[in-house]
C-alpha cells in the first residue's frame, strides 16, 4: 500500500518541485499546489457532491419505506430499489468518486511528508545513507517516527538539520545537482513567521507553533460540519457518528503537534479549501439545489405538454342575448 501511495506522490512530487522552484517557499508553494489539486479532482468531487445530495433528497421516502414494511425486509428492498430507479440515484454512485480523489489526496500527502524522494526525486537508498550518516554523528538525530510499519515524516527531519547545518549538503549528496536542489529547499521553509521544519511538540504547549495543530483541528471539523450541513445530515448524527466526526480531527491534530509543522500546514490547506469547496458545491448541487432543478423540470415538461395539445374554440352559450332577441 505504501508503494502505491509512495508512487502517485512521486509524481505529484514533480508538480509540487515546480511551484517551489517558482515561489522558493514551500508554505505557498503548498497553497498552490492544494488549489491545482482541488481543480483537477473538482469533476469528481461534483460527482459526489451529487450523490450525496441525491441521498440526503431521498431519506424521508426511505424512511416511509422501512416503517411501511417494517416486518417485509425483501419488499422493502424491492421498493427501495423501485424508489432509487424512479428518482435516477444509485446507492453506490459516490464509492468511485470518492475512491480517486482518496488515492490522490493521499498521493499529495506522500509527496509533502518525503519531500527528498517524492518532490526533489533524490534516490532512496542516498536518502537513506543520509539518515544514517546523521544519525551516527553525536549531537544529530533524525526523527523515527512510523506510520502503519512505514518510516514516516524522517525525511521533512532530515531537512530540517540540513538547513541548520548546510555544510554537511555537499558531503551527504556528490551529486552536484542533487546538492544544489537540496541547498535551495532547506532555505524555503519559512512562511508567515513559521518555520514549517519545526515540531509543535518541541516549542512548548504555549508557542506560537501550538496554532498548527489547533488551526488543524479546527478545520477538519469545519469542513465535516458544514458539508453535512449543506447535504442535510448533521441531525441524523448519532451519538457514536459525532464521536467519529471528532475523532480523526483529533487524530490528525495529535500527528500535527508530533511532526514538523509542514504536514499539519497542508492539511489546514486542504480542510479550508474543501470546506471553500463544499459551500460552492453546495449552492449548486446541495438537495434544495437539485429538488428546486427538479421541480422546474417537471413545470417545463408539463408546459410542453400543454402546448403540444392542439386548441380549439368552443363559444359560450350566451343565453341573455337570445333572450333580448326574442
């Protein structure tokens, strides 16, 4: 799973080495590179957007359904179907959609968090020596952190005591292109008075650097509340489902506070330009949206109806002036 993650990032990692080589600074160049992302995605994201409305239109006839046959699984099944053919919405539509944005977003997160293989497309096992080679020097570590068995985030630490100690650059790469990226990204890592390469965890619980996680946190769950908002299902939250929509925000906020605040920078990125997203979407494509569509369809068509019947001109019968006449 790893190598396929490792892969797509690798060639975003192209795209991502192209917008610093432009702006010489990761934090915006993180910016861009999430705004072009969104744009290649955004057919897919409509898609699901749709489906999601589509499904959110249709639970208060489900919900007839099930209580109608309760105590008939099968012919609530068939009806539910009937239902679903009758109003054009597959079930299933959104897996798709949802599954080729996932491989790319977690494409995008690979090339951020090893930004030596992925974006600079410097050869792993060079990469690895590298490590290594700090790792034996007293006074320098490397990050070990893992990730599901993986070796995570090493690579953003590695950068960081490179750009504290620029001298080792040449010794650790002999390649002198390789040597040259290297020296030109360790020196982009600062933005609006961050230093991407820093740890949250390493600052103190009252540093300025504590912003990253919470701005992560508050995001993430941004972004879910005001799409389930806009598709109708924040009040079918349960219990159990709020618990989950806190979760992995609070998850990602720990990994955040853990890591080099480059990763938690992207994903503040990603949450406010999806939440952007789902607002737009939502005018456009939100349940209201599609039933108002529905509803002007169905005037249109009976209008058309209408005109197609051919008039014809049947006179009153004005019995006053028949009367007068006679």
């Amino acid at each position: 799973m790893f190598q396929i993650f490792g892969f797509f990032g690798s060639i975003l990692g192209y795209l991502l080495w192209g917008l610093f080589y432009v702006f010489q600074n990761f934090g915006i160049s993180i910016i861009f590179f999430t705004i072009i992302i969104k744009f290649i995605i955004f057919p897919f994201s409509i898609k699901q957007q749709k489906s999601m409305a589509n499904t959110s239109r249709l639970q208060k006839k489900q919900k007839e359904i099930r209580e109608k046959y309760a105590n008939n699984k099968q012919k609530a099944n068939e009806e539910m179907q009937k239902l679903y053919e009758k109003e054009g919405v597959s079930p299933a539509g959104g897996c798709l959609t949802s599954i080729v944005p996932m491989f790319i977003m977690l494409g995008i997160f690979y090339s951020v968090a090893y930004p030596l293989t992925n974006t600079l497309h410097i050869a792993s096992d060079i990469v690895t020596n590298a490590t290594n080679f700090i790792n034996s020097v007293p006074g320098f570590s490397v990050s070990s952190a893992t990730v599901m068995g993986a070796a995570s985030y090493q690579e953003i630490s590695l950068v960081k005591v490179l750009s504290e100690s620029k001298v080792l650059i040449p010794q650790l790469f002999t390649n002198a292109g390789d040597a040259a990226n290297v020296q030109m990204f360790v020196n982009g890592f600062n933005f609006a008075g961050f230093n991407l390469l820093t740890s949250p965890n390493t600052e103190g619980i009252f540093s300025i650097y504590m912003l990253v996680p919470v701005l992560c946190f508050l995001s993430s769950v941004g972004a879910q509340i005001v799409t389930m908002k806009i598709n109708g299902t924040s009040q079918n939250q349960q219990g159990c489902m709020k618990v989950v929509m806190y979760l992995l925000p609070l998850f990602s906020a720990w990994i955040a506070y853990s890591v080099p605040c480059a990763v938690g920078f992207y994903w503040i990125c990603s949450s406010l330009f999806t939440l952007v997203q789902s607002v737009i979407m939502g005018k456009f494509y939100g349940p209201a949206a599609l039933i108002a569509k529905g509803e002007a369809q169905h005037v249109a068509l009976l209008e058309q109806q209408e005109a197609l019947v051919e008039y014809n001109y049947a006179p009153a019968f004005d019995g006053k002036k028949k009367n007068k006449k006679k």
